[in-house]
C-alpha cells in the first residue's frame, strides 16, 4: 500500500501500519487546527468547533481534540458593491468582532452566519471582501476590525473599566483568558 501525503510517500506493508500511519496523520491535522486557530482564522463547523461561553460571558472554541482556547469570533466577509476599491475601506463599516456573548453574536449564530475565529489577539484579522455572488474581490491578511460595542460594555462591566471602540484593543482581551 502507498500514501501520499505532507510531500512523503510511504509504503507499508502491513495494515497495523497503516493504522499507526493514519493516527500520526490525525494528530497532524489537529495540531494544523491549533495552529490555524493561534495563527490565523478557523473557520467555524458548529458540529466540530462549538463555540463556548463560560460563566462571565467570555467566548472560547472547542477544537476536534477537545482543546479549548480564549478566542475572538468574527464574520470573515465583507460584501461590497460592485465596482470596489480597497481604497474606499472605512473600518467603521466592517464587521465587527466578539469576544464576549451578547445579542449581536446570538443574532449571527441564530441566522447561521459564517463565522471564523482566533485566538490570535495581535488586533488584525483574516478578512474578505466579496461581491453579491460570493466571489473574492480583496483579500486582507491583516485587517484591523473594531469591537462591538456589547462585547466592550460586557468587559466594561465585568473588570470595571470605561472602554470604548475607540480605544479598546484587542490585547485586553487576554486578561479574561483563564477565567
């Protein structure tokens, strides 16, 4: 039997092999989950990566490997009008991103909206911009969203601080990482 796979090719010739093959495979693709959810953004499977709220209201992910990270939940596309410029991009019109349960999230959950996550809390995500089709006019990697606003009063209230969109940083967010 052959595989191909992670630019390697292996042959085996027993199937206990390819039953310890297959296991070492499964925990890379968990351990490329981690890393996607750390590095970048995960795209959210209700049925895999739950999104879990814990008794203050903060929100964290489940991975496939029952992992659970802090994590910021956001929808990852922007639909813009035809003829788009990146230049046009006002930040106040994006999506915002949440880290706390509020309405807002319950509402996109409710309505089945696509949703990504991370747990990368460097301030700039993973974003799209498509077209009425659903077609990718722009992508950026590095896109500075804003807050929403229920999330920012949940933190406000639960550490007793005055942030608003416009100062709130995304870095805050770790001091309720482990609670």
């Amino acid at each position: 039997m052959t595989i191909f796979g992670f630019g390697n090719i292996l042959k085996l010739s027993t199937f206990n092999e390819f039953l310890t093959e297959v296991e070492i495979f499964t925990n890379s693709k968990i351990s490329f989950d981690r890393l996607i959810l750390l590095e970048k953004s995960l795209k959210l499977d209700f049925n895999i990566n739950p999104i879990m709220i814990n008794n203050i209201g903060a929100t964290f992910v489940k991975l496939s490997n029952g992992e659970i990270f802090r994590s910021i939940i956001y929808v990852e596309k922007q639909i813009v009008p035809r003829f788009f410029s990146p230049q046009e991009i006002l930040i106040e019109n994006l999506n915002r991103y949440h880290f706390y349960q509020c309405q807002n999230l319950s509402n996109l959950i409710q309505k089945g909206a696509e949703l990504s996550a991370t747990a990368n809390f460097n301030g700039f995500f993973k974003y799209s911009f498509v077209n009425n089709s659903g077609s990718i006019v722009y992508k950026n990697q590095n896109q500075h969203l804003l807050a929403c606003k229920n999330c920012i009063s949940e933190f406000n209230k639960q550490y007793g601080t005055n942030y608003n969109v416009n100062n709130f940083r995304t870095d805050l967010i770790t001091v309720s990482q482990n609670e």
